[in-house]
C-alpha cells in the first residue's frame, strides 16, 4: 500500500471510490476545491493503481483542522490504514497551529466506535444532517 498526496488527475477514481465506500454523494467541484486551499490534507491510499482509502481535511481559521472525508475500503478496515490516514493529516496541519480535529460521524455507525477509541468526544448532535435523513454527530480532540 503507497499513501500518495491526491493529483486532480486521480478526481474520477476518486468519486468511484467514495461511491462504493460511503453513503453520501458530493460534486466533484468540491474536492478540488478542498485540495486547492490545502493539498498536504488531502491523502489516499493505493493498492497498485487502484484507491483503497482516501481522507482529506480542511484547515479552519480557529486552529482547527476539520476532517471531511475518512474512508477505507472495507477488506481493509481494523489494519491500522484508517488509524495512518488520520495521524498523517493530524502531523501535516500541526505546522498551522492547528489544536483541535473536529468531523462529523453518522450516528451509530462502526466509525464512532473508531473515532472514540482515537479518543474522540461527542460534543454536539445533528438531526437529520445526512442526505438520507440520519443524524450526524460532531467529535473532537485536542492534540
């Protein structure tokens, strides 16, 4: 497995990645956006050619790092890949000041148990904050 810093050149394997990973849709737009303001955040995982993990964060002006996507193919999820990305995005915004990572998890999903062995708290809930109606829950850590 090679992390690799995304390349816009990687965008539509990209979209199909997340479109077999996660359940919410987006516009391509977006990620290139989110790769323009700052492209060390922005990381995937790839098995050969193929993208087999992805997470990508923004840096927010109150020394915040948000991440916005965190995703690891199934067949290789509780083998630490998904443990890397995040610390690798965390070490990569340490140089902005940043002193908290915030995200947003689907309420009752496997990842919320993940985030909360990373020591991750709840801190606020969000009715209905997903495209298919569930609610989203907001954690963060202090680093």
């Amino acid at each position: 497995m090679i992390f690799s810093t995304f390349k816009n050149e990687d965008l539509d394997e990209f979209m199909q990645f997340l479109d077999s990973n996660i359940t919410e849709n987006y516009d391509k737009k977006v990620f290139l956006s989110i790769k323009s303001r700052w492209p060390d955040g922005f990381i995937l995982i790839k098995d050969g050619d193929r993208i087999v993990g992805a997470g990508c964060g923004a840096i927010q002006l109150n020394s915040k790092l948000r991440i916005l996507i965190l995703a690891v193919s199934k067949n290789l999820q509780r083998q630490g890949f998904g443990s890397k990305l995040l610390n690798m995005m965390i070490e990569r915004s340490l140089s902005y000041g940043v002193k908290k990572v915030t995200l947003e998890v689907r309420q009752g999903s496997s990842a919320f148990s993940f985030y909360r062995k990373l020591n991750f708290s709840s801190v606020d809930l969000l009715p209905c904050y997903y495209q298919d109606g569930c609610d989203g829950i907001v954690m963060e850590k202090q680093i």
